[in-house]
C-alpha cells in the first residue's frame, strides 16, 4: 500500500490533520490501534464552546450533551468565584461520539481508516507493521503521549520524570449538580499540585476528576476518592478512568526528515488547564495542510519544517505563558487564595481577555 500521507493515532489531532491533508487532495489513510473509535475515554470531556463550529462541526446530540455558560473557582479556603463565560460556551462532550464525527468528516474528505493495527517502526520507505510496510511521504504521529512513532524518528517526546500529570475520574449519578456551571476546585484540600472538576452532563450526573502534577503518596487514584467523598458521598459511579497528560512545554523541534508530531504526542496541552483538545485541532490542521501541500504541490520535505513555524506562532506564546501560571499557582495555597481575590475584583470582559491570552 501507498499513500501520500500516514497519520498514526485517530484522536482528535489525527483526525483532524487526516481531515485536512485529505482536503488537499493527498491520499491519506489513519492508523490506529484501537479496535473502536474513541474507546477507552480518556478525556474530562469539556472544549471551549467556539472550537467546534470553528473547524465546521456542527451541533449534535450525539457528541453534545450539555452547555454551560459559568465557570466556579473554589479554593481550600472555600473562597468561591463565579464567571460568565459568554459568548463563550463550555461544551461537555460524548468524547466517543466527538471523535467518531472528527473521522467522519475526515472520510468525507477521502481519508481511509485502519483499525485494530500497532506501529511498530517507521523506516525509508514508510510504516512498519510488524511484517507489513505502507509506504508514504509523510508521517503524522499523533499517537498521545509519550509518542513512540516521534521518538523512533529522533524527536524528543520522552520528557523528564514529572513531566507528565495523573489523572483520575469518576462519572458519578445520584449527584446534584447546576448544568449551567463547570467547577474547578484549586489547593491542597482537594487536590495538591494540582485541582479537582466537576463537569456536569445534567443536572444529576457529572464527570467528577482531578489532576496531579507532583507524585503523591495515594496517587490520582487516592486522591480522586478523598474528593468524591468530599463532594459527593452519595454519588455512583457508573465509569472510572485514569491516564497521564503533559504538563511542560513540546518539544523545540517536532519535525525530523518526514515525520511531523502533533497533540498530546508533541506535549502541545495547556500546561496550567491540561487541556489538549483545541491546541490538537490547530496543530492538526497547520500538520494537515503542510503534508498536503507536500504531496500535491510537489514541494520537497524540508517544507515540512514550516509546520514548527506556524504551530509556535499559534500557540507557543499561550503555552509558555500557562506554563508561568501553573508553577506559580498550583503549587502555593497562597497564590491560589490571592488568584481568585484578583478574579474577584476583575471586570468579565478582563477576565475573558486574560483567559484567551492563556487557552485557544
């Protein structure tokens, strides 16, 4: 097999870039893995409300099961901030669902799916898949955190020990929840180095989670239960997942010779939020239409190297600056307490200001 471009990983970034390259005219085809789309979930579920009719996605039940348009912020000391989000919209998600449309709209645009096959090396020709080999131009890892199709072609995606942030959560039922309000809890009380969310999917059912940037003696996992208990100790659970998130900034390089690294793969998350999915669908579609351009233009691979180009110029200055706010916050209940003292007093349309600055 032949195509003009690889994607390896059919998350969010993959099929977004899959999507775009195939715009382009190039033949492309996504390997992943996985036997089913978007299966385990490993996601809080939450995206910025302009995001998906910004890439053409258009409002389904399928994928969309509640919008809220507060945020809370609640410190150890139980200070609370309430912020309107508007115009913007906290969208909570069906994450299988959400994934499944991204690959849809990539078929739509010709890109083929390969499912149920691993990876296991890249060389001069192309992929390799144990005793298969597609050959290709280009190779798009987006293959999550800790890419090994970036490493294997020289790009440093391994990061140093605590680099990455661990993740627990619990969808919980018998809960009440305000719909119209996603909560995030900052300090040690709930979740030190780190903070506690609750995501609510209606007004009874919530993901309820936490993030740790630092090893803790009960782990994610113990930290999750002192918070669930906290909050809710009527909840059931009826889901649990766990997974790692990067926490520090990508790489300085994520392209070698023809393979470009995007999404978690290139650590390119909001270090202070651990959000990935907006900043997966920019440098999907800059990755996409660069390898596209590639293939159907007949421009030389060097060209590929534009890609670190334009992704830092989306991105890198909001990344560097969530990096600051993190280290600054995160770690000290006393930044946190004058942090939500300073939201406090700050106009919205401010608030809304500093928040783009920091996230896409």
């Amino acid at each position: 097999m032949v195509y003009d471009v690889v994607v390896v990983g059919a998350g969010p970034a993959g099929c977004v870039a899959a999507r775009y390259a195939a715009e382009k005219g190039a033949s492309t085809i996504i390997i992943d893995r996985k036997r089913e789309i978007g299966k385990p979930v490993r996601c809080a579920e939450v995206v910025a409300g302009t995001l998906p009719s910004s890439f053409g996605m258009k409002n389904s039940s399928e994928w969309l099961v509640n919008e809220a348009h507060y945020f809370n912020f609640v410190s150890s000391k139980g200070r609370v901030v309430k912020i309107k989000t508007s115009p913007y919209v906290g969208y909570v998600l069906n994450r299988d669902a959400f994934e499944k449309e991204l690959l849809w709209m990539a078929a739509d645009q010709g890109a083929e799916l390969l499912l149920g096959k691993t990876v296991t090396g890249i060389d001069s020709k192309g992929v390799v898949m144990g005793d298969e080999t597609i050959e290709t131009k280009t190779i798009i890892a987006a293959d999550g955190v800790d890419s090994r199709i970036g490493r294997l072609a020289g790009i440093k995606t391994r990061g140093k020990l605590g680099v990455l942030g661990s993740c627990a959560q619990h969808t919980l039922v018998n809960i009440d929840v305000d719909p119209d309000c996603l909560e995030f809890y900052l300090g040690s009380k709930f979740a030190e180095g780190g903070y506690g969310w609750v995501f609510p999917k209606n007004k009874g059912e919530a993901n309820v989670g936490v993030g740790i940037l630092r090893p803790h003696s009960q782990g994610a996992y113990g930290v999750l239960e002192k918070f669930v208990r906290q909050k809710f100790p009527s909840g059931r659970s009826i889901r649990f997942l766990s997974g790692c998130v990067p926490s520090t900034l990508p790489p300085n390089e994520c392209v070698s010779k023809n393979v470009v690294v995007i999404g978690d793969a290139a650590r390119q998350v909001n270090p202070f939020t651990g959000a990935g999915i907006a900043n997966a669908f920019v440098a999907g579609k800059i990755a996409g239409e660069i390898a596209g351009d590639v293939a159907v233009k007949g421009r030389p691979l060097t060209h590929l190297k534009e890609y670190d180009r334009l992704w830092k110029a989306s991105l890198e200055r909001k990344l560097k600056k969530s990096y600051k706010l993190r280290n600054r916050l995160l770690f000290s209940d006393r930044n946190i307490e004058m942090f939500c003292i300073f939201l406090n007093i700050l106009p919205a349309f401010l608030i809304r200001r500093l928040a783009k600055r920091l996230h896409y």
